[in-house]
C-alpha cells in the first residue's frame, strides 16, 4: 500500500511554508496528486525530490571556483 504525506506534513520535513511546497508542485518539481481542494504526495515522489534538489547542490557546490591567496 502507498504511503502519502500532505503539503503540511512536506512542509514541515523541508523547514519550508506550506505555499513554498505548493510552488514546487505547482512548477512540477514535486510531483503530487489532487484529491478534491487538497494535494498529497506520494513517498517514493518526495524521495525523488530531495534525490534531485541534493543532486543540483552537490553540482552547484563543486562548480564554485576556490581562490587562492598566497
């Protein structure tokens, strides 16, 4: 059987307000489900998300160029 957090319960795992989550599903970085006025999020989407948004920070990290003052 799935399992499926609410926009609420995202929120609060990413430390991040309840219309931040719905500008993510909204722009289809975070895939979702509407039932009725509400969206629910599957696990295995939100693990994808966070797979995806480590991803682009590992990237956007290692792209950073080191100065050296010797």
């Amino acid at each position: 059987m799935r399992e499926f957090f609410s926009v609420q319960e995202v929120a609060k795992l990413l430390n991040i307000s309840h219309s931040g989550v719905l500008y993510h599903v909204r722009s289809g970085k975070l895939k979702a489900q509407q039932v009725g006025k509400i969206y629910i999020i599957a696990k295995e989407d939100f693990g994808d998300f966070l797979k995806k948004h480590r991803e682009k920070k590992k990237k956007r990290k290692s792209s950073q160029t080191k100065l050296d003052f010797e």
